[in-house]
C-alpha cells in the first residue's frame, strides 16, 4: 500500500510539473504572439505612416515652381501643406505613384502626383519637360499647375477632379448609380471633351504631343461630368523609368495599337488606336480586356470584330446605359471601327474624329479653349 502512496505521490508531481510546464510554454507562446501583434500595429500606426508620408520628401531645401499666375501660393506654403500629407489623403494609385489631395486653406483643392523616385530628384531635362506640359491648357486637358523640385521624389500639382476617373464611374459603381449618372447623352460628351482635348494635343498645341497612354482612367470627370485628358506626355517623360514599365504592363492590355506593341514607336495613330478602343469601352461599358472577351480568346475589338462579320455589332451597347438613340450609335461605331483598324493608315485623325462627333452631339460649345480667369 506504501508503495502504491508512494508511487500516485510521484505520479501526481510529476503531472503537476508537466501542467506548469504546458502552461509556462503557452504562456511564453501568447507572450510572443502579443509582441507579434503589438509589433504590426506599431508598424501600421507610426511605421508605415512614416514611409507614406511626404514631410520626408520636402524636407531639406525642397521648393515648388507654379506654371501660372493663377496658382498664387507661396513655395512655403504649399510645403507647409505638402509636410501635412499622408495616407488618409490618397485618392488613387497607378503606375507612375501615388495620388493625394491637397486642400489649400482657401479652399482650393489640388490633386498632388508623387512619382516613385527612381533616379536622382528632378534633374534639368524633367524641368524642362515639365515646363512644356505646365504650359498647355486647354478646356479638356488636366492642368499641371506646377511641381515640388524635392530632392528625394517628384512631386507633381495637378487641378483636382471631383468626378474621379472615368475608369471608376464605369467600372467600378453599381448598376443604378452608373445608369443614373452615364447615361447615352453623358457618355457621349465624355466621348467628346476626350476627343477634342486629345485633338488639341496632336494637332492644335506646340509642340505637338503624343499621349502615349490613353485609356479610361486617364480621363477624369468634373463636377458636370464633363471630361479631361490627364497624364499627357508623362509616358514619354518617365519612359526609361521602372514607374514607366509598370504602367505598360498594368495599363495598356487592350489599348495598345498593334504595331506600336510590335516596334514601341508612339505616334498620332496608336493614340487614335486606344481611343478606339476608349469608344468602345464607353459604349459597352466593359474593360477591353473584361473576361467574357479573354475567354472566349478575343479583347474588345476582337469581340467587334466578330460581331461586324455577323453585322451584330449594336449588341456592343451597354443594357444599362439608358437613352440610347440608334442613329447615333451606327455613325460612332463606324467611327470607332475606323479607330481601331490593325492598318495605321485607315484610322482617322483626331481632328477627323472630333468632325464626326460632333455632327453627333448637339451641344457644340462656343469656345473650347480653357480660360484661365474663370478658374
Ligand atoms: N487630378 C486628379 N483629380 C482627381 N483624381 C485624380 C487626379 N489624378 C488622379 N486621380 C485619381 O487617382 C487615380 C490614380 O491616378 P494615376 O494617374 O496615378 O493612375 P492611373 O491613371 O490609374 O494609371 P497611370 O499611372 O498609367 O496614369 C485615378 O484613377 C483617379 O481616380
Ligand atoms: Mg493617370
């Protein structure tokens, strides 16, 4: 009997010191993964808010050039402002950097592109350039009013469009809110002010600009939904840049003119090609590369394609884009056909196009020229 007391005594120690043990090892468990936890949050909250935030970029003798009399803020004001941004001013991203808004303290708002840095701040060469592109206005075209020469990123002022990017108010809302706001008359003026505001940059502006990189969300919409061409002549200028590169690999699929991805030589017509292909966007309400399409092995002017060959080609129309009106429609598919032709030669000018439009939208509008004194 002894010997069995003996023995449950052992056994009960022994059971004791196994359940200290257990709980010591998930104590020391939970203690490591409160300091994992404890750690992420630290990251988020101060880390990457830190490595977001651009008071690093305009610290240390940054200063901003204004292209226009009418941006009328002083360089240490707008750094005053620019040291304000972070995260929870992000309006967008996409393959040149990030997208801020910038709220001045007189209530105008800007839109504040920063550049993922790849080479050395902005040298000579990008100021010129920019100089350029600061000085082309025009009713249809996103004003670059001026830049933060910062040592560490590029930081580019742009005019703020409250409607955001045509890309989102077609792809991205739901089906009611998209009916309501893009209906037939709306989507052609959108198809309209891109139009001319592209015309201006090929044939009207000196120099003469190649856009490069036209596609839906490269057209933002103001308050009267009314539309302007953005990101001109910023492919060519970050051409040789990584940012470059990522935006041809994300953005481009389906706008790109057959030969211009064969040989990577940008002219007038690969910029009539993607706006071709804009159109059709526009009209269908697809991506060019939506998967109905990449299933079935085609992009969105294969689709066309197929269906002019079964003169089925109305089917394109968006079902919920309302107030349709079929003769309209024949005259912009013909248009949009002639666009997107694999031959560069039988696609039409901007100007051409532009013509053909606006026999199509009643509203022809007395001066199209962007007149800085109503700003
Ligand atoms: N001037 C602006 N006003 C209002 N919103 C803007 C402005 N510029 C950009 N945005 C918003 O930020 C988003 C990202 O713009 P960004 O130009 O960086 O990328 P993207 O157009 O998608 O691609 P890419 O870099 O090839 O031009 C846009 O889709 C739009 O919603
Ligand atoms: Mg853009």
């Amino acid at each position: 009997m002894k010997g069995n007391d003996a023995g449950t005594k052992r056994s009960g120690k022994y059971s004791a010191r196994l359940l200290i043990s257990a709980l010591a090892t998930v104590g020391a468990l939970l203690l490591v993964a409160l300091m994992c936890f404890w750690g992420c949050f630290l990251y988020k909250k101060f880390g990457k808010t830190d490595s977001q935030s651009l008071a690093v970029d305009v610290g240390g003798g940054a200063s901003v050039v204004m292209f226009h009399a009418d941006f009328h803020y002083s360089s240490k004001d707008v750094i005053k402002k620019l040291e304000t941004l972070n995260d929870e001013h992000i309006i967008g991203s996409g393959g040149f950097g990030t997208v801020y808004k910038l709220a001045m303290d007189d209530g105008n708002v800007f839109a504040l592109k920063r550049i993922v840095k790849t080479n050395e701040g902005l040298d000579r060469f990008f100021e010129r350039e920019l100089e350029i592109l600061g000085s082309i206005k025009h009713r249809y075209l996103v004003n670059l009013r001026g830049y933060c020469n910062s040592p560490s990123s590029k930081l580019l002022i742009y005019d703020y469009l409250p409607g955001g990017s045509l890309d989102d108010a077609l792809h991205e809302f739901g089906i009611a809110e998209k009916a309501e706001q893009l209906d037939w008359d709306a989507r052609l003026n959108i198809l309209m002010g891109a139009a001319k505001g592209l015309a201006y940059l090929h044939h009207d502006c000196s120099p003469r600009i190649i856009h490069r990189d036209i596609k839906s969300s490269n057209i933002l919409l103001d308050g009267n939904l009314e539309a302007r061409v953005s990101d001109f002549g910023l492919a060519k200028l970050l051409e040789d840049e990584e940012s470059h590169i990522t935006t041809i690999v994300a953005g481009t699929f389906g706008y790109l003119a057959p030969e211009y991805m064969q040989s990577g030589r940008a002219t007038e017509r690969t910029d009539v090609f993607s706006f071709g292909v804009l159109m059709l966007e526009v009209l269908s309400g697809k991506r060019p590369t939506d998967s109905s399409f990449i299933e079935k092995g085609l992009n969105i002017v294969g689709w066309l394609n197929f269906l002019v060959a079964e003169n089925r080609q109305r089917e394109i129309v968006d079902p919920h884009c309302e107030g349709m009106r079929e003769e309209s429609l024949d005259t912009l598919l013909a248009i949009a056909i002639q666009c997107v032709s694999s031959n560069p030669e039988d696609r039409p000018t901007m100007h051409r196009v532009v013509q053909v439009l606006e026999s199509e939208v009643m509203t022809p509008c007395p001066s199209d020229f962007y007149d800085s004194s109503s700003d």
